[in-house]
C-alpha cells in the first residue's frame, strides 16, 4: 500500500483499504497520450477528505486536492484566501485515503508566484507532508520559468490555463475564454510554454471549446479538461458539483446525482425519529446482557 501514513484500523472509520495494485505514476499519466492520441481518456475529479478519496480512488487515474476547497469547505468567497497550511492538511489526507491515483495538490495564491526559488520552498513543503505526486500551478508564460525549475529539480507539475480562479481580481469574473482572437492566442500560447517546460499535464478550464480542441492537438503532454471539449484527453469536475451537492453550479458540469437532496431527505428522517422518541431503539442502545 502506497499511502503515507498509516491509520489504525481498530479505532478510525477512514481507513485506506490495501489492495494488489500499484499507485499510477506521472510518467503512467503522461504515457496516456501517445503520438498525439489519447485511446483513453484520464479520468480526474477534486477530492479533499480521506473518506472522499477512497471512494474515488478506484475510479479514477488523478485526485486533485484542488484550492476550490476554500469555497466547498471553508465557505470562502473565492481561492485566493486559501492558505499553504490548508493545502497540505487536505493533501495528506488524500493521500491516506487513496492508494491508485496519482495525487496533485494545488499550490495556493501567493505561495509560488514571487520566484521559482518560493515555488520551490512551497512545492517541496507539500509534498513532504502531503506524500502527493505533484503540485499543479495556474498560469502561462509567466509561470514557464517556475515550471521548468521545479520540473528540473524533481518536482512534477500539472499547469492550468484558461480561466483561473486564483487570478479572479484581475479577470473581473468567472466567464469563459477564449472569445477573442486574441485571448485564443494567449491560452494555446500559455499552453505550449508550460509544457514545454516540463509540465506533464495541463488543465484547461472554462475555454472555448475550439480552443480547447486546438490546446489538445498542440500540446504533446494530456490536456485535461473542465469546461473545455470531449476531446481533451481527459476530464475533470469538482467532485461535489458533479454530485449535486450545490444548488448552484457552472453551466459545464453535469449532474450525476441530487446528494443534496437525498442528505436533507435523511436528515429530516432522523430529525422525525428523534422528536417523537422512536430512534433510538433497543437495536442502538446498550443494555445489560441476561
């Protein structure tokens, strides 16, 4: 088992359950997309708790331990307040509950953009606590120096272009791109520097889908898809949104399921039975054996 660190198994719910695989790996994932092609597509979807995580892990080639828990668990009107510290809890949780996907953790706003030496001090951080495989970045051509300097120091990097929710103050919104030729040119351009700088995979959120397509053809490395195109080489939702967790959610995700609804419709059930006294029965309670 690839996990970290070990949970005792006599007393904790969340206990990462061994199985005869081996965890996938970076160059697993990169090996994906061959000449071009991608014969089948990554499956990637957000995780931040161990629980979470075992129950994505056999499904999935990626976890991404993404800053979007800063809105989906702290309640945070964006990413930008999520701190390194947050990031490397949630990371290493991940981590123990998961023993097949390649785990990623984002690096938070302002814990790399300074330097390619403060990428360097925060990347190293997470992966040491975290035991995660990767960190992954927002950016393009500004970031390709930081890319190829972690990358160079042995420190894998999935890249994220396109709308990113990090620079929200200076995008003025959370509104696709890609609308203009010129914002064309700059996504497939921020694409190509980052991973021409090493990095192994690239997301690419919230784009047109022909630019999407163009990103995906261009780049040697998997593009990974969130609102983007079924072309991609792969996909990835935040985990709750596909769930139906959230009354409001972006036009690109699709609902696979109402666990909103099915959680308050438990609760309310439970609520019932506690108000009228019939929960707890004889089945829940302790009494002394005859």
């Amino acid at each position: 088992m690839s996990t970290t660190f070990q949970l005792d198994t006599a007393t904790s719910r969340a206990n990462p359950t061994p199985a005869p695989m081996k965890r996938l790996t970076v160059p697993k994932i990169q090996a994906h997309k061959a000449d071009g092609e991608t014969k089948q597509p990554l499956v990637m979807l957000t995780a931040y708790t161990a629980r979470m995580a075992q129950l994505l892990d056999p499904h999935c080639d990626l976890l991404l331990v993404g800053d979007s828990l800063g809105q989906v668990i702290y309640g945070l009107p964006s990413t930008v307040p999520v701190t390194l510290d947050m990031m490397c809890a949630h990371g290493a949780a991940v981590v123990r509950g998961s023993y097949h996907a390649v785990v990623a953790v984002d690096m938070p706003f302002g814990s790399y953009e300074a330097s390619p030496g403060q990428a360097f001090e925060s990347a190293s951080r997470i992966l040491k606590e975290t035991g995660a495989a990767a960190v992954k970045l927002e950016g393009g051509e500004a970031m390709a120096e930081t890319v190829a300097f972690l990358t160079g120091r042995g420190i894998p990097v999935m890249g994220h272009v396109g709308l990113t929710p990090q620079a929200v103050n200076a995008l003025g919104s959370y509104r696709a791109r890609g609308k203009t030729e010129a914002e064309s040119d700059k996504i497939i351009a921020d694409g190509r520097a980052i991973a021409e700088a090493g990095a192994f995979a690239v997301v690419a959120e919230g784009v047109m889908e022909s630019i999407a397509d163009r990103l995906t053809e261009a780049l040697a490395c998997p593009v990974i898809g969130i609102g983007a195109s079924a072309k991609c080489d792969g996909q990835i939702l935040v985990t709750e949104d596909m769930l139906g967790l959230f009354e409001r959610v972006p036009r690109f995700v699709k609902r696979f399921d109402d666990m909103a609804e099915r959680i308050s419709g438990a609760v309310a059930g439970y609520a019932h039975e506690v108000r009228s006294r019939s929960f707890p029965t004889a089945d829940q309670t302790y009494r002394p054996k005859s």
